[in-house]
C-alpha cells in the first residue's frame, strides 16, 4: 500500500559506519579464506531485519535477573519483545543497544505504538496478529507522526523485494525477515517432504506432542538432503548464527543432529497451549483468540503498565561495550547479552566484561546464552576479571531447561561478588 510521502535517506556515511560496526563484530579471518567469506556473507545478510519476534523466554530472563524498581538494566535490543517484557518486572530504566538498524528500527516502532495506539485491541492487532490492513491505517494515524527521521525512513522506504517495509504489517510481519525466511523454507521442505508443521499445534497434551514428532518430524532428519545442507553453515545464516556461532553450536555433533535435538525440545518439552516460541515456529504466527499464548508485552494484563513505563526505555545505535563506556563506574546492575558473545574473540569478550565489572553495582547480574552448553568465559576473560563474578551453574542449568523458546544450549547467569 503506497504512503503519503517519499521517505528520508540515510546520508551515505551514516550507512557505511553502521555496516562497519557489524563487520567489526563478525569479521575475525582473511577476507579470501573460506571462513571469511562466509563472515561477509553473513554481514550481508544481517544488514537488513533478522528477528521480527526476539528467541529467548523473557519469563527465564525476569526470574535470573531478578529486577528490581531500582534496576537499570541494559540487553541487547533484537525484536524488541523483550525490552518491553521487562517492563512488567517494573525496572527504573531499560537501555537496549544494537547494531542492526533494522532492529533499531522495530524497537521504535514498537515503543511508539505503547505510547500512542489508542487501546490494547489497536495494540494487540497490530503486534500479535500483524497481518490486518487496518494496521497501516493506524500506523499513518496513530504512529507515524511521532517517529523520528531515522525510524520514518526505513518504515516507509523498501525492502530488497520492493515491498514497504510497514507493510508487512498488514501481510504477517513474522514472515519477513533472515528468521522468518528460515522457517519458511523449513515448512516448505517439510510439506515437500508430506509432513506439515501446523499438525503439532493441534496437540491436545504433551504426550500428543511427542507422538506427532516422533512420527511426523524426527524422520525429516535422517535424510541425505537435510543432513547436507545443515552441513553447511550459510544455511543456518537465517537463524542469526555467523560462522563462529556454527562451530560453537555443532560442537563433535552432526548440525543434522543437533537440530533435531533442539526441535524435539521446543514440540515435546512445554505444553503448546503455553508456548508462544512454538507457534511461531510451527505455525508461523501467534495464535489466535483469547487463550493464546503471547509475550509478556502483548499479553492484556500488562498492556497498561507497557503504556505507563514505556518512556523507560532508551534505544541507542551502538556496540554494547561503546555504550558501557560512555557509563559511570559502578552504576549499572543488569546486563542481557543474548548470545553475542559466541561471536566474539578473546579480546573482544575480555574488553566487554571489563567494563561490565567497571560499571556494575554490588550484587549485579549478568545473564548470557549460548550455542553449545557449557559457558564460554572460563580460560578466555582473565581471572582477574571473571574470579570477581559467581557463576551460578545450578540456576543455571534450570534456566536453559525451561528456556522454552529451546534453541540455546545454555543459559548462563553471573553474579557480582
């Protein structure tokens, strides 16, 4: 659908600096070696909307954290589903950096709308269902007026198909995007292959769920195509995972294996009618009607305290070290890093906690995740730094249990002291 006027570009500088800091994050081989070519095929692919619904449980992430009123926590931003969850645990502040712009862009957005649509149906429609043409009506009415230049221009310019970005919207955004092409080839590949993922979500209990995968999908694995393919690691770009982060998650693992056995977690571990994560994988959405289930955010009973905390949050453009800088010492006292660190190097990782040490409070915590199980910091940040932390391995090994979203191999929790 065609909006009112032509939107801003980005000045060319802005461009290029942005595509450097994502490189600077992914880059770490020669250009013309084989791993890094794949690095700068993946910053290609990144540059544009990878997650339009953010893969970690906000419930795991609110119960390790544990917020407080006088919390100012700082995460990465990604879909965005999350900062705002962590609203309802009611912090004193939320900064949530990011270098993809996209990402930038949908967090925006989305703060936006809390502060402007009129009611939760308005809101609800527009996030949860996100395929009614009545969303672009209220985007033009409701939203558009208070976005800034930046934001503006990547929701009205185009994609690399042609279609407006705000469209999709009104043609169910969590289609679009690296995640959402992903899971769009995996339900065409399954159908070609006679299976069709929406079957588990019409599970009536868990053992239902067990039974369908068993019968339906874990075959799909031990097929030649599908173990050659997930061989190879462009394939998983979808999936947000750069080459390193492939290493890290095959581990001594067939990928073929490994995919499977996060899958199997994901359809047979939670209860479908509790697990939004599933549906959107399985069914590529959320469902629908009153009982279904949705993030923190989106879920009726928190909508006021969205629009009443929503100010909070501060979405910044920059490398979450670059941020940390720019912080007093001892002035910060939650930190989500996602899984970034998978794709850092030594370096890196030792220059990131740092300043996370510098800049936490006594008693801070610090919640990561990452590919393979065990956690990566032990014998890569000196002990200088990391002996200041307690890792709490059995929370830990709780909260990657119940992690529904199911595709890490571990959640990770630290703490100050």
């Amino acid at each position: 659908m065609a909006l009112a006027i032509r939107p801003p570009k980005d000045h060319p500088r802005k461009t290029a600096a942005k595509n450097r800091a994502v490189r600077s994050a992914v880059h770490q081989h020669k250009h013309l070696s084989k791993q890094g070519l794949l690095e700068r095929a993946f910053t290609f692919a990144f540059r544009g909307l990878v997650y339009a619904q953010i893969w970690e449980d906000p419930a795991v992430d609110m119960e390790a954290l544990a917020i407080t009123p006088d919390s100012h926590v700082v995460t990465i931003a990604s879909g965005g589903c999350n900062v705002l969850s962590y609203l309802t645990a009611n912090p004193r502040a939320i900064t949530a950096v990011d270098l993809n712009t996209a990402h930038i862009a949908l967090n925006k957005l989305k703060l936006v709308a809390a502060r402007h649509l009129p009611d939760y149906d308005a809101f609800h429609r527009f996030f949860a269902q996100a395929n009614s043409r009545d969303n672009v009506r209220a985007y033009r009415t409701y939203i558009r007026p208070h976005l800034d230049e930046t934001t503006l221009a990547y929701w009205e310019g185009r994609d690399m198909i042609g279609r407006r970005r705000i469209g999709g919207f009104a043609k169910n955004v969590y289609k679009r995007g690296l995640l959402g092409n992903f899971i769009g080839v995996a339900h065409l590949l399954a159908r070609l292959n006679g299976v069709n993922p929406k079957i588990l979500l019409k599970a009536q209990s868990i053992e239902e769920q067990r039974e369908i995968f068993d019968r339906e999908f874990a075959p799909f694995f031990d097929k030649g195509f599908v173990k050659w393919i997930t061989d190879q690691p462009a394939s998983l770009f979808g999936l947000g995972i750069p080459p390193a982060q492939y290493e890290a998650l095959a581990g001594d693992e067939k990928m073929a294996v490994v995919l499977r056995e996060r899958l199997e977690k994901l359809a047979c571990d939670f209860d479908i009618k509790d697990n939004y994560f599933a549906w959107q994988a399985f069914g590529r959405g959320y469902g629908q009607g009153p009982s279904a289930p949705l993030p923190p955010y989106l879920q009726r009973e928190h909508y006021e305290e969205i629009v009443e905390r929503a100010s909070r949050i501060e979405v910044r453009h920059t490398n979450f070290t670059d941020y940390l800088r720019t912080q007093g010492d001892a002035s910060l006292d939650r930190y989500i890093l996602l899984d970034a660190q998978d794709w850092m190097t030594d370096e890196q990782l030792t220059d990131l906690w740092s300043e996370i040490t510098r800049t936490a409070k006594a008693g801070a915590r610090v919640l990561f995740r990452t590919a393979g199980e065990p956690s990566i910091l032990p014998g890569r940040v000196p002990d200088a730094i990391l002996g200041k932390w307690s890792y709490h391995a059995e929370e830990s090994l709780d909260y990657t249990k119940r992690d529904r979203s199911s595709i890490y191999g571990g959640v990770h929790l630290y703490v100050l002291g």
